[in-house]
C-alpha cells in the first residue's frame, strides 16, 4: 500500500508539474515579440520600433501611414485585452466574454446602441482618414496574430479574441464618453424628482452652484451660499422621513484631471511649459500607452513629425502630448451635454412614436438575451414613469458628429495658429484643452461637441413634448480665451467661465473649486517657472481644503466637551496640514466633515425623502461644500435637521460613527490617512482569481499620499492616471510619469514599468530613455 500510495503521489505531482509547465509555456507564448525582423504586410518600408526599459516605443517609419499601421501592431500585441474591453463597454457586449455577471452592465449600454450608432456614422467618423485608420485596423489585427498563443486572458475566460474593425476604434473613442460622462443624466433627474416636493427656498439652497473656493479662469466666483431665515425656510415645519438616517451619501470621485500652463512670459528663456495630469479609474496595465511617432510628412514643420506623449489603444493618435511644435493635455469638462424629454403614453411594451429595435446580447456560457430598445427622435427611452408617461434620454454621443479622428491633425501642427482650427473640427467628448506652442503662447479652449439648444430647451428639467426641437450639436462652440490673453492657465473640471460662454456650454455639475483655486494660486505664488516647478504643483498634496475643518473641529470640542468629539480632536490634536500617508488628523477631519455632509444632506433633502419613499435618490451635489460650511459656522436654528436637538448633537453624532469606524481598527491615534489610502491597482481578471494568484496581477500595495480636493489626486483605485509637464522644443527636459505600467502582461519585463516613480514623484523624463530592445518590421515583399 505504501508503494501504491507513493506512486499515485509521484503520479499526482508529475501531472500538477505539467499543468505547471503547461500554463508557463502558454503565458510566455503571449509575449510580444521584441527583437528581430518581423513581416507586417502592407508596409512601404520597414518600421524600427525600439523599446526602453519602462517599454516606451519608439516608432520610425516612412510615411503616417507606415506609422499607424506599425502603432496598431504593437498595441495589439501588448494590450489586446483592453482594447476589447474598450470596444465592448462602449457596445455593451462584455456578457459576451464574462457571461452573466455583465447582463445588466451590458443592458445599460446596449440601450444606447453605439454600435449601429457607428455603423451608420462610419463614413463621417473616418473623414479623410480612412487609410490611417484602415492601416491601424490591419496593424492592430496582424499584431494579434502574429503572438504565438492568444493573450492570455482569453485562455482564462475560454474564449478567442475577435477581429478588430475600423467600427471597433470609434467604439473605443465612445468608451471615453461613457467614462467621463454621466450615460444616464443622473444628477439631473434626480434633481427633477425632487423639486416638487421642496420649498423654493430649499431647492434653491441644494441647487447653489458655487462655494468659497471658486476660482474661475474667466468670470467671476459664485461664493457660498446665502442661507434663508426662519421666515422664508424652516426645516422644523416640514415633513421629515420616519425611521433610522438613510445609509451615508457615497462618496464621489471627480472623474477628470488637472491641466496648467505658463506662458513664455514667465520663464527665463520665453519658453511655454503645460501641465497635465488625467484622473481615472486605476488599473494595470495603465489605460494610456506611451509612445513617440517620426514620420516624414509635409503638412508638420521641417516636413517631419516627431511627437511624443500618451495615445489610447485601439485609436490611431497621440491623445495628449507634444510634438515639438505645440503641447497639449486635457480636462474632463462638465458641461450640460444630456437632456431628457417627456415621452405620452409609454407602457412596458410600447411607447408613442417610438421604435423597437430587439438587440441581441450574448452571453458566454448562457442563452442570449434578447433586450428590447425603445428610441424616439429626441433618443432612448430609460424610464417609464407611475403616469404612463417615459422619459426619453438626448446625449451629444447620440449625434453624428460626436465622434472623429481629429485628434491625430494635432501630430503635424505648427503652432497655436495652426492647432486651434483642428480643435474646432475634433469630436471627442468634451474636454478643456490646455495647449502652448514654441513660441512661448497659451491658451484654453472648449474642444469637442456641444448642444445647439434653440427655444423652449430648459437644460435642467425634463422636457414637455411641445416644447424643444431635438438639437444638433456642434464642434465649434466658441468657448474660448484669445490667445495672448492669459501667461497663466488652469482647470480642474470645475466652472471654467461665466456669462455667455457658460450658458453656452451648461452646467453639468462642476467640481468643487478647491482643487482648482489651489492651482490657480500656486501659479500666482511665483514669477518665474521651470518644468520642476509644475511638477511641485502636480504633486502639491497641502490640506488647504480641509484646514478650516479641523479649525472647526477643535473649536466645537472645546464649546461642547461631548466625549466622541473629544476623542477625535484629541487624535487629530496635530494637524499636519498634508495628505500625507502618516497623517493621523486629515484622516479623521476629512471622515468628519463627510460625516457632518450625510447628516446635513439628509435634513435638507428630509421632505422629499417622505415624499419619495423607495424612489428617492440623493442627488450628486459637488457644490454642497458652498451650503455645508455657512451652516455649520451660523449654525441657524431653522436649518437644523429635524433628527438632531442641537447643532452640538449632529456634530456629536458625526464624531461618535468616525470615532466607532475607526476604533474598530484600533486605537485612533494609529489610524493614518495611508492605511485608508492604500493602492489596490490591479488588473480587471484579478477579482475573479484566487486570492494566492491576485498578488501578481497587481502594483504594490502603496500608501499613497494626495486626495481630491487637492492637485495631487491619488485613491485606492482612482487618481492620475498620467502626469505630464513639457514644453514644446524643450521635450529633453518635460517629465513624465504613468502608473500601472506598460505591457499587459504579468511576464513582461514592462509590466508595471515606471510604476514607482509615479507613486513616488520622482521627476522621469518625458523623452523615451536608452533603447534595450529593437524590431524591424518589413513589408512583406522584402522577405
């Protein structure tokens, strides 16, 4: 028995071996390839791509075509799964790859129908870009083939990867506006909900559209609020939900960036520096990929391109960067970019001059679903309302137009002059771009599609039938500053503008100033600037915001002496006036003031709550912080939430739920910012693995120091997702930093590449370093 045992034992790990060895060979089989010659038919002339040590590729080819054929092949190669969950997002087809579990994520896009959106598009999306794009395509699909074994995620789900099509790069622009925009106009309906069951005076004050923290590139700050006496509001004669406080408010990350910049004016030798820095979702491999572009062309300056900087797989352009002429980046812009329209007699299977069109998702490893999609001439039909009515969904990535390749003129422009009429061609979603040119010139501009809205369109309300012609959009909106008007520029995705510009462009819900006001100051804090000194702003992590907080903190503890506030201000004793990932006070002051938030939000939103029962939903209010503080430093008796005696009794209830959160980790003076602000970048398979494996797929477990009120934007999962600052001429000097990596591979010696000089803010240089590794690809006649 013994020796049977032993031999069924051998047996065993012979056999766990080979799986071993087995997957092993698999995974290694999915590397790109990184040396050598490689065909790539189609090619005019042979492309070098040459790789440093982070894996920033250089490609030199003869002609942009020659370019983007080369760029696509080696995206395919090293990130082929993310551009498929790109494509997918924005068709709404990931069931396809991850069964089930995607059905309602998948339904949630469908209904937009981006797919048949393109299809019709097509020939406008591609302008006079066709053979680019074309080229990519075939790039991106000879790349994918040309890897011995399928990426590897695809040996995970069991699944082959499809071919990429030219549909399948605007679907990836498309991605993009469903990160950055809100797909279902939430804050606005929800707004619309709540109105009717709200005083003016309240509605009003939950409407403020401003905070003490403006800080505007033109116009004037809106300021915090003016709060209503007893007279006009009084909370205590309202109706108020019966039953314990609602769940808190979720917290809202600002989904957007940073971008700055300085004229030649103020710098010692006429140079323009621009700043940017993009804040997603964080993930590895890093959603950007760098790379830098020469081609000979004979639209670029000295008939030569030469551009560096961040592009998207699955597009065929630099999104932001400099090509040593003008440099650029971008910030998400909030404008009003959706409106919704009353639909008459919707019921669950028909509605009044709409369409039905059944799509059909599938679903790996189940039956398809078939999903019914209900479109009028204003867009979808999201909700069905208690009148029988619907409620129809108008967005700018509806329109024909909302999407192009304009992007990719940016490669050859020559100066602002020549960069800004490209900018008012370019469709993708609406952004605030920042851009200087060698001449030492800066400027900001509106870039992307806006609503032309005519009569009878109120923007924040739901539509009536009889009012508001379905709208067109339009690139040109003429949101914009004249060059030579500013030598200092920023914006943070609050208001950028005033007056007639802003009514131009809307209010989408802006973000809070403070993030925006700090920049701003930064920049008038100095004279004169080098690429460093921007950097210093991007990684500015002072608590400017939240000072005032522990200010009232400390005051409140020594009026009332209650025993939780006392705890907390008693740890938070030193403020260290940081983000920093050892800071005891930001911790507890920030989980406070969120805290005192939920409590004050929760009083003011009371009657509509009763109103709404189970329908009610908190509107994202990214201007409360303007309400917030005039109440809790007046502290009026008439704006006390009805489930509180006192303003005493809030702020000891707000203490008591910190105090008892953290405590149940440990003693409250060990409770440091970074152990709540620790890195969890990690690639999308790795929830779905074991916990022994999840390690490998993702970046270190960092305590990172930065938040979202303040330049440096870092969380768990959410931050920058790049960082740039570079002048245009002056590239040997810009710096660089991308977290996360390049190479989607886990084997890749570029896997996660570069990642702790992003964590860490070491200054990198924008320019690729010393070539490693270099391929020919040749065209195939040559072999």
């Amino acid at each position: 028995m013994k020796k049977w045992f032993k031999r069924i034992l051998i047996a065993l790990l012979l056999v766990l071996l080979a799986l071993v060895l087995t997957g092993w060979w698999l995974l290694r089989g999915s590397l790109p390839r990184l040396e050598g010659e490689v065909a790539l038919p189609g090619l005019s002339a042979p492309v070098s791509i040459q790789r440093d040590a982070n894996g920033v590729v250089t490609v030199d080819a003869a002609s942009e075509i020659d370019a983007m054929r080369a760029l696509g092949y080696v995206h395919a190669q090293e990130r082929y799964f993310e551009m498929d969950l790109l494509r997918r997002t924005a068709a709404g087809e990931l069931a396809a790859l991850f069964g089930p579990v995607a059905i309602d994520v998948d339904k949630a896009h469908r209904v937009h129908r981006m797919r048949a959106r393109v299809t019709r598009s097509l020939d406008a999306i591609l302008g006079d870009k066709r053979d680019m794009a074309q080229a990519y395509v075939d790039g991106v699909n000879a790349g994918v083939s040309a890897l011995k074994v399928r990426p590897w995620p695809y040996l995970l789900l069991r699944a082959k990867p499809e071919p990429w099509t030219l549909a399948d790069s605007a679907l990836t622009g498309y991605a993009m506006y469903f990160d950055l925009q809100d797909s279902r106009n939430e804050r606005e309906l929800a707004m619309w909900r709540i109105r009717p069951h709200l005083p003016p005076a309240l509605y009003a004050l939950l409407a403020h559209d401003g905070t003490s923290w403006d800080a505007p590139l033109a116009g004037r700050p809106r300021g915090d609020a003016a709060l209503p006496g007893a007279g006009v509001l009084d909370l205590r004669t309202l109706p108020m939900q019966q039953g314990p406080r609602p769940a808190d408010v979720p917290e809202r990350s600002d989904v957007g960036s940073n971008n700055f910049a300085v004229s030649g004016q103020l710098t010692a030798d006429g140079r323009a520096i621009v700043a940017d820095d993009m804040h997603l979702g964080l993930r590895a491999p890093n959603i950007w990929f760098r790379a830098r572009l020469r081609y000979p062309d004979t639209r670029a300056q000295d008939r030569r391109v030469d551009a560096n900087g961040f592009t998207l797989p699955g597009l065929p352009a630099l999104v932001v960067g400099s090509n040593g002429h003008i440099a650029w980046g971008f910030t998400n812009s909030y404008g009003d970019w959706l409106d919704w329209k009353r639909v008459p007699d919707c019921g669950k299977d028909a509605c009044a001059g709409a369409t039905r069109t059944i799509e059909t998702i599938r679903v790996a490893g189940a039956d398809d679903v078939q999903f019914p999609v209900y479109e009028t001439q204003w867009g979808p039909v999201l909700h069905r309302e208690k009148d029988g009515s619907g409620l129809a969904l108008r967005w700018t990535a509806h329109e024909p137009g909302s999407m192009n390749l304009g992007l990719a003129d940016f490669l050859h422009a020559r100066s602002l002059d020549d960069a800004l009429p490209m900018a008012d061609r370019t469709a993708i979603p609406a952004q605030n771009l920042a851009i200087g040119d060698a001449q030492g010139r800066i400027t900001w501009r509106l870039l992307g599609p806006v609503p032309q809205r005519g009569p009878g369109c109120e923007p924040t309300q739901v539509i009536e039938p009889a009012t508001c012609a379905p709208w067109p959009i339009t690139t040109a909106s003429g949101a914009k500053l004249p060059i030579g008007t500013v030598q200092r520029m920023w914006t943070a995705n609050s208001r950028v503008v005033d007056g007639a510009l802003l009514a131009r462009v809307g209010d989408g819900g802006y973000a809070n100033g403070a993030r925006a006001r700090q920049i701003r100051d930064d920049l008038f804090a100095r004279d004169r600037f080098t690429e460093r000194d921007l950097l210093a702003i991007q990684l500015d992590d002072r608590a400017l915001f939240l000072h005032r907080w522990w200010q009232l903190l400390r005051e409140r503890d020594t009026a009332a002496k209650t025993p939780a506030l006392h705890e907390l201000s008693g740890a938070a004793s030193t403020w260290q006036g940081r983000a920093s990932a050892d800071s005891v006070s930001y911790r507890i002051v920030r989980a406070w003031r969120l805290a005192v938030h939920d409590r004050l939000l929760d009083g003011l939103t009371a009657p509509a709550h009763a109103a709404l029962g189970d329908a009610f939903e908190m509107p994202n209010l990214s201007h409360f912080e303007g309400v917030a503080w005039p109440l809790v430093t007046q502290r009026p008796t008439n704006l006390l939430p009805r489930r509180f005696n006192s303003w005493e009794a809030l702020f000891e209830d707000a203490a008591r739920e910190v105090r008892d959160e953290l405590r149940a980790d440990g003693p409250l003076a060990r409770r440091t910012w970074g152990e709540r602000n620790t890195a969890k970048i990690c690639h999308p398979l790795s929830r779905a693995l074991p916990g022994f494996v999840k390690p490998s797929l993702c970046m270190a477990s960092d305590e990172l120091p930065g938040d979202s009120g303040m330049p440096r934007v870092q969380g768990p999962d959410f931050g920058a997702s790049e960082r740039m600052v570079v002048s245009p001429g002056h590239e040997a000097d810009g710096i660089i930093h991308m977290p996360g990596g390049q190479s989607g591979h886990p084997m890749s010696p570029f896997w996660g590449a570069g990642h702790d000089d992003w964590v860490h803010g070491r200054p990198t240089p924008f320019l690729p370093g010393a070539m490693r590794y270099t391929m020919t690809l040749a065209p195939e006649t040559s072999r």
